[in-house]
C-alpha cells in the first residue's frame, strides 16, 4: 500500500507540473505573437449598426475582427459579427452596459469620489510609454509621423504633468521603437516590463488616425480632442484588463462627462498579459491640432488619477483582482490534480468499491503505516 500511495503522489505531482507547464506556454505564446496593428496611413474601417445600418457605432484605423467589442460612450456594447473588406464593419448590439455590472466595492470607490472624500492610500505611481514612437498631429507637427520624436511625446508630458499635479508619480519613458510596424509591440514589450518594476499602473500612449470628427468633442466648456480606450482581447489577463477599462470610464464619464468616446475591445493583445493595470490610450487623431490632444489628456489625467489613489493605487482593488485571476489558476491545478488523481486511483483498484474501500481505509491503517505510527494495540 506504501508503494500505491507513493506512486499516486508522483502521479499527482506530474499532473501538477504539465499543467504549470501548459499555463506558462500559453502565456509564452501570448508574448511572443506578431500583434495584428494599424491599417495603413490614411485608410481606416468604419463599423455601421448592424439594426440599422445608417448608425455608425465606431470608426477606428485599427485592424477589426469578428468577435471584436465596442462600448460606446452612452455604454452600448457591440459585437462585430461582419466584414466587408478592411474598411467596413457590421455589428450587432448585445446589451446596456450598467453601474450594476461593475463591482460593488468600485461602487463605493465611485460614491467616495463623487463626495469628494477620496482616501488616502499608498503611493500611486504611474509609468508612460510610447509603441509608436512616430505618431504626430499634423496641423501642428506639419506631419503625421515623425519616426523617434512624434508629437505624441509632448502630449505624454501633458498627461504626465496632469498626473503629477494630482499627486501622482510618474515615469514618462522616452525610449523608441521604431519602426511603425508590427514588431512595434514586441520592441515596447521590454519597455513596458522594465515600467512595471517600479509602477502602479501603465499607459501606452497612442493617437488614432481617423477623421477628426470621430474624437471632436467639448467637455465641461472645453473643445478639445477626446479619449479612446483599448483593450486587447488575445491575453489572459482580458477580464481583469476589461474591467480596469470600464471602472476608469465610468468615474471619468462622472466628473468628466463625454472625454472617453468609447473603449474597444480589439483582436490583439497590445502587452497588457504583462498587468491587469496595463492598458492603451489613443488621445485624438492625427487630424487634431495637438493644443486639443494635450487638453483631453490632461483631464484624462485627473479622472485617471483620482481612481488609482482612490483604490489605493490598486494596491486593494487591483490586487483583489489579480488574486481572483491567480485563484482560478490554482483552482484549476488542483482540479487537474484531484481528478487525474482519481481516475488513477480507479484503474489502479479496478473498480469503484474497491475505490471506496481504500479510501474508507486511508486514514485508519493505510495512513498509520505511510507515517510508520502504529496505533497501540490492546493487550
């Protein structure tokens, strides 16, 4: 029996590291993908109601795929369930999107905020990066693409300013990744890592390329050039990155009403397995004179800020998500392991009462003779 019992437990610790194994390939596999990135300049998709086809739900100059998501500004979420070409779109509308699906711990969070007692927590330290190193506004940057020093940089210093005048600290990485290929994302990877060591939170900086209209917006008096957010889809960390995304809107739709345009949920991955708290901010269009760009980014900032330091810089509910992540990782393995474990058991009887015999047993004498303690026998 201390044999059987012995080769269980390898058995077990097999399962246990294939599975360990298998999770670390995918997230090796997840890292390492070619990101699927940008239409080429000037060029853009469109994707139109699917009920009724003169609504336009949104217009991006990213890569759209079926399955792909939207959540419109007044929080409509849509699902693309059509092409035609690369530069149109159908989707479906799937539901309202509303406070009662956020958490209820957010909820107070929100409550605090809009009663203006945020409280106090630690630290909240915010990193910046640019994977298109290019990106420019033309009517001020002359140009839509300045390789290694695009206008983008100047509107990451207004966020960051933002940032730091709502207490927050701030690393406004200045390193480049050139070219604006789709290897840009591979080459920012080491770049976002390297933030994460000393961050809170990161944001990848970016402008979208469509018409200008698109991201024209005024906010509380302010014209200015408005927010996207985007989340990709092909990570593990895509609920958690989901739901990241909606919190940030919703307070900013509070104290900021209109910034956000919407947040979409692409066919990519962008880096953000690295975090839960890693996503991708297009602030305007290469159309925008980038004045307007700077303006929506630092009222971005603010609401941006008052969530994190609010949330204790996710040190609370940042980590409470993370540990549901990790937990249902380990509830997995020991899954995998239990019932793997069992199936060996069940051929190595023969037969479920003899299963049920053993296991009846094991605590009594199988378990005695596994330890070498003997109950005492009467004499």
């Amino acid at each position: 029996m201390k044999r059987f019992l012995r080769c269980s437990f390898i058995w077990a610790l097999v399962v246990a590291s294939a599975c360990a194994s298998l999770i670390a390939f995918g997230n090796t596999a997840w890292s390492s993908e070619v990101e699927q990135d940008e239409l080429a300049a000037g060029e853009y998709c469109t994707v139109y109601n699917e009920a009724d086809p003169t609504q336009v739900v949104f217009v991006t100059g990213r890569f759209v795929s079926v399955g792909d998501e939207y959540q419109t500004a007044d929080d409509q979420l849509f699902e693309v369930i059509r092409l035609e070409g690369q530069d149109k779109a159908y989707a479906r509308f799937v539901r309202q999107v509303g406070i009662e699906d956020l958490r209820t711990d957010f909820l107070d969070i929100l409550d605090s905020l809009l009663a203006n007692k945020v409280p106090g927590g630690k630290p909240v330290t915010v990193g910046l990066y640019h994977t298109h190193s290019d990106e420019s506004y033309t009517p001020t940057d002359g140009t839509s693409s300045i390789r290694g020093d695009g206008g983008i940089y100047k509107v990451g210093n207004a966020l960051a300013a933002s940032l730091k005048q709502a207490g927050v600290n701030v690393i406004h990485s200045q390193a480049k990744h050139d070219p604006h290929d789709v290897s840009a994302y591979q080459r920012s990877r080491r770049t976002a890592q390297e933030l994460l060591q000393k961050s809170t939170a990161v944001l990848d900086v970016h402008r979208d390329a469509v018409p200008k209209e698109q991201y024209d917006g005024t906010v509380n008096g302010q014209k200015l050039a408005r927010v996207q957010l985007v989340v990709g889809r092909q990570n593990p960390n895509m609920a958690t990155n989901k739901q990241f995304a909606q919190e940030i809107k919703a307070v900013t739709d509070k104290q900021q009403p209109g910034l956000i345009k919407g947040i979409f949920f692409a066919n990519s991955g962008y880096n953000q397995d690295l975090s839960p708290r890693n996503l991708l901010v297009e602030v305007g269009t290469d159309k925008h004179n980038r004045a307007d760009a700077e303006k929506g980014a630092s009222l971005f900032a603010k609401s941006y800020a008052s969530y994190l330091t609010a949330s204790t810089a996710g040190s609370v509910a940042g980590q409470q998500r993370e540990s549901k992540v990790g937990s249902r990782t380990a509830y997995w393995l020991v899954g995998a392991v239990v019932v793997g474990g069992a199936i060996f058991l069940l051929i190595s009887t023969g037969s479920w009462r003899e299963l049920s015999s053993k296991l009846r047993t094991f605590g009594t004498k199988e378990f005695s003779d596994l330890t070498g303690s003997e109950r005492p026998r009467g004499k």
